[in-house]
C-alpha cells in the first residue's frame, strides 16, 4: 500500500474518522442497539487499552531505533508521521476529487436519503482505538474497538472509555463520539499476520459516498494509524451535529471490515448547523475528503 488507509478510518472517521475507519475500524464498531447485548469483557477492555496503547505508542515505523508517535511540540498530543495514499485513493488534485459524491446525490434526487438505525455495528477482525481532542489540546472522546476474536464477544464491542459515557457503548446515535478539533486513531486489520491484500474501501453518510479507494498493499501492511484535524478547516465548511458514519472495507485475501455508527461534530456558533441531510451530506463531504485525503494515513506490519 504505500499506504493501506484500510477503511477504519475513524470515525469518519472516522473520522471517521472515524474514525474511519480496516485498521480504521476504531472508529465505527460495535452492535446494533436494537438487540440485547452482553456488557463488555472488563478483562478484554483492559487487554485492548494495554494492547493498542502500546503498539501506538512505540511504534518505530521507518526502522530507525526511536518511536514515531510523539508529542513533538510539547502540548500535550502525540503527532502521527504523515503516509503515502493508496493507489487507488481519490486526492484533492484528482480529477475525480468529489465527482463520486456529486454523481450520487444526483442520482437519488434530495428525498431519497434515509436515516440509518441508532446504533453502531462491527463485522470483521478489525480494531483499535480513536482519541479526540479540543482546540486546547484536552481529550473530550476516546473509544475502543474490540472485534470478536479478540474478546468483543459475537458481534464485537465499541466501548467508550472516556467522560460521561464512560464504559458505554461507543459511536451510537444516543451516544456518539464527539469531534471539535483533533481526532487520532489506529488499528489494525488484523492484529496478527498478513493484513488485506489488494483492498478497496468506501465511506458513506447516509447512503452518500463521502471517500474511496485502495490498494494492492503486497508486503501485508496490517496497522494504520493517522489524524484529522477538523481544526484546520475554515468554520464555514464544517458541518454541526450527529451524522451517521458507515465505513467497509474488502480484500482479495478475504480481510474484511463492515463498520457503521454515530458521529458528532460540535461548534460554537449554531449558524453553523446543518438544517438538512442534503446539506448535511455536502457539508461533511467537503471537508472529510480534504482531510483524509491531504494528509494520507500512515501504515506498517507488525
């Protein structure tokens, strides 16, 4: 891959980031809120705190004896090394840069999207964690992504483990991770050998494509790890409010990942807010396919 963006992208992604969501799944995993679920393992949450907190922090990337996560600039957030995209990824100076989101809304006509459900869903062995901060440098969200073979039970977990819905299911519509600033995430697709071959990924706000791409990724790549910085873009591109955030990812390997689940963006100024899911899949696209996009993802094999 020079650069497997795998789909976890937090949260969108996932930012999802969303987290987005591949190694991305930390930011959208989980069960549906409509079925009665186990409460999570508190072993396999504290395995997957210790697990992915480690591996991010000391990861030591280019080779070169020293870990490359560190907070460089002393306030307090560890900076991610900027990746490469994958071959497949639509860039900003692609011709095709927001031409695949223009085509679907076209396409459906503006009555034609549909709410997703109010919970939030895992398929597959991806996991991680995503971790969000405010304009100050202070957490206000960190989640876990646990997926069944690593404890999450038979659909997975999405757990949050931070603030008011401390040891909560994480992502859902009732309780979303929230995003004002800076997001970081990392994952992994999956945790122990040859990560997905020749993947393609999209993501997706209700039913709109927001972003794809992918890539052969011939050495196995199978951690991800990247930033968005939703700080950076100007106030009047960001969207305000909760907008449910769908990433999967596919594999000639058969590496998979399925992740949907809630996110909320806030501002300050409510002449920001989004009125309607039209506007709301506009606005969330500009700027996710700028942020992922122009600062790729970095990605490994460990």
């Amino acid at each position: 891959m020079a650069g497997c963006r795998c789909a976890a992208r937090i949260g969108l992604g996932l930012v999802a980031m969303a987290l987005a969501t591949g190694p991305l799944a930390a930011a959208a995993l989980a069960q549906d809120d409509g079925e009665e679920q186990p409460p999570p393992d508190p072993a396999a949450v504290v395995e997957a705190l210790e697990f992915y907190s480690t591996e991010l922090f000391s990861a030591d990337i280019d080779g070169d004896g020293v870990p490359d996560v560190t907070d460089e600039d002393g306030d307090g957030v560890p900076e991610i090394p900027e990746g490469e995209p994958g071959e497949r990824d639509i860039t900003p100076a692609d011709p095709l840069f927001m031409q695949p989101i223009t085509s679907d809304l076209q396409a459906q006509g503006l009555n034609t999207i549909v709410e997703n459900d109010s919970g939030s869903e895992l398929v597959g062995n991806c996991g991680g964690m995503a971790m969000s901060f405010d304009a100050d440098g202070a957490m206000i969200d960190w989640a876990l992504g646990i997926p069944s073979a690593e404890g999450g039970g038979p659909s997975g977990q999405l757990v949050d483990i931070f603030g008011d819905g401390f040891g909560e299911r994480a992502f859902t519509a009732a309780n979303p991770f929230q995003v004002e600033d800076l997001v970081i995430y990392f994952g992994t697709l999956p945790r122990d050998g040859e990560g997905p071959i020749e993947h393609n990924w999209t993501i997706k706000t209700q039913g709109i494509s927001l972003d794809s791409g992918g890539d052969p990724n011939p050495r196995g790549k199978n951690r991800n790890a990247g930033e968005v910085d939703v700080g950076s873009v100007p106030s009047w591109l960001r969207p305000a409010g909760i907008f449910p955030v769908e990433g999967n990812l596919t594999s000639q390997n058969n590496l998979s990942c399925l992740a949907d689940g809630w996110v909320e963006f806030t501002t300050d100024n409510p002449l920001l807010t989004v009125p309607s899911a039209v506007a709301a899949a506009l606005g969330i696209t500009g700027f996710i396919g700028l942020l992922f996009n122009s600062r790729p993802a970095i990605t490994w094999r460990g």
